[in-house]
C-alpha cells in the first residue's frame, strides 16, 4: 500500500525547507534530492518512490533551497558551485533541525552532485547513496542538448517550448499518450514564478565553473553507492554512469535499457524495487 505524504515547512540554518514526508519518523531515514529544471520540486520527482518506500524508511524529499516553495536566497550564489555550497550546509542544517544523525541519500541529476558534496562534507552522517542519472561527472559530451534546453529555457519560458523540453526528459515522447500539453501546462506556472527564474539563473550563471568530481576527489567517498543510469539518458549521458561506477570506491552500477534521465517515472516499480533492495543490504 502506498504510505501517505505529508507536507511541512521547516526552519534550518536562516532558511525554509519545504518537505514531503512518509513513514514512521523513528524509522531509517532516506533524503530524497530532486533534479534541476524549470518547475522541480521534491513531489515532481519522488512522489511515487517515497509513496513506496515510505512502509519501511522515513523518506525525507525537500524543495531544495532554491527549488519549489522552500526559500529562493535574493540575493542568489552565482553558479554551481556556489549554490552547491549553500545547498548542502542548508541540508546539514535541516538533518540537525530533524535529529537525523546518519541518512542514506537518493540523489537525482543535480541531487547526485549534492548528495556527493554532502558525503565528502560530512561523510559520518551519509550512510548510503544512490546516484540517479547523476550528473558532476567530467566526461566527454557532458553538455548535451537536452541540458542545454534545460540552462537555457527561460529564453523563452512558454508552454510549447516546456512541452518540448520534457520530451527530452524521456527515452520515447509517447510515454507521456496525449497529456504532454496538459502537463507541460500545469508546470509552467510554478516554473514562471520571478523567484523561480532567479534562483535558475544564478544556478546556471554564465561563465561559472561546473562542479565536476575527479577521480581522486571520488576516491575518498568510502560509502556503499548505487549507481543507476538509463541508457538513453538526453540530460546526462549515461558514460556519466559508468564514470562513477569505475570510480567511487564501492559502487555498483544499473543501467536500465530504453530509459531516459526520468528513470524514476518511466520505470518506476522498477527503480523502486532495486533501491529498496539496496537499502537493505547490511
């Protein structure tokens, strides 16, 4: 049965988490760290994973501090890096705020990178990780066109070019049947908020260096990581996948065929099953 979500706001370190919640809040806890886009939020990405797991872990997914309806710093870090930095002290913060001593991590896309930031920063308080379509690897190709329509959508923030942007989220645009339009439209209002595009922006800025992990910097990540990849990954490319699996000390690698960067949705149960398999492990 799926467990039920709540949703609370919570202060930690100057800032508003919004969260979504399931399971028993003694249970083992599962930080759930969204992607980047226009329009993310905690519940775009994982409403179906933390539905499922949340029987057997307290799932934690927060907006991300500039993402959804948690706060949006004016004035914003410029670039990767910078908002990295701040996003995963923010998450420290909040694992204190929650007494969560020791958690296990489910990054997707942008949340890989946290989730990696996070273990190098505080790796006593990471227990497992799961890298999803991850990116932060310094690999050939790395800028694809998907993502690239991902930096730059608010060139043009209309509801046609979102239709078209999430066709690149997917292996075939038909997973979506005849509501790609709808659910383009239902996203855009959330994506257009001036906040939104702020934090985007300053994210994206121009000229600011990626957040790549090297081999040696990988090497001091010590914890058990699952990685898992769609082959037919248009945001990030799934050599990413491999990257990670050669070089992350304990890493075991998936990669899930005619699959697109929203593994979690176009293969759900499936994604599900191998996570809560993972977690389980001892």
């Amino acid at each position: 049965m799926t467990a039920a979500i709540t949703t609370r706001d919570v202060t930690a370190g100057g800032y508003v988490f919004h969260l979504s919640e399931t399971g028993p809040r003694d249970a083992e806890p599962v930080v759930w760290l969204h992607g980047s886009g226009p329009g993310a939020t905690a519940l775009s990405n994982w409403e179906q994973l933390i539905g499922e797991l949340g029987d057997a872990y307290h799932c934690v997914a927060p907006d991300i501090i500039g993402y959804g309806d948690s706060t949006h710093p004016d004035p914003p870090p410029l670039g990767l890096r910078a908002f990295t930095a701040l996003r995963v002290d923010t998450l420290v913060a909040l694992f204190d705020v929650l007494g969560l001593d020791r958690v296990s991590l489910v990054g997707n896309s942008m949340g890989g990178i946290i989730s990696l930031a996070l273990a190098r920063k505080v790796p006593d308080r990471v227990s497992k990780i799961v890298l999803m379509g991850s990116g932060g690897a310094p690999v050939e190709g790395v800028l694809t066109p998907g993502l690239l329509r991902v930096i730059t959508f608010y060139d043009n923030p209309t509801a046609e070019n979102m239709a078209e942007l999430l066709t690149f989220f997917v292996h075939d645009p038909a997973f979506f049947g005849d509501r790609l339009h709808e659910i383009a439209a239902a996203r855009l209002p959330r994506a257009t908020r001036p906040e939104v595009e702020r934090s985007h922006r300053a994210t994206f800025a121009p000229g600011s260096a990626p957040l790549q992990f090297d081999a040696e910097s990988l090497a001091t990540i010590t914890h058990p990581v699952l990685v898992v990849h769609g082959d037919d990954d248009k945001i990030v490319p799934v050599a990413a996948g491999y990257y990670f699996a050669q070089y992350l000390p304990d890493a075991r690698l998936q990669v899930f065929p005619d699959t697109g960067h929203w593994l979690q949705i176009e293969r759900g149960q499936e994604f599900a099953a191998v996570v809560r398999s993972f977690l389980a492990q001892r």
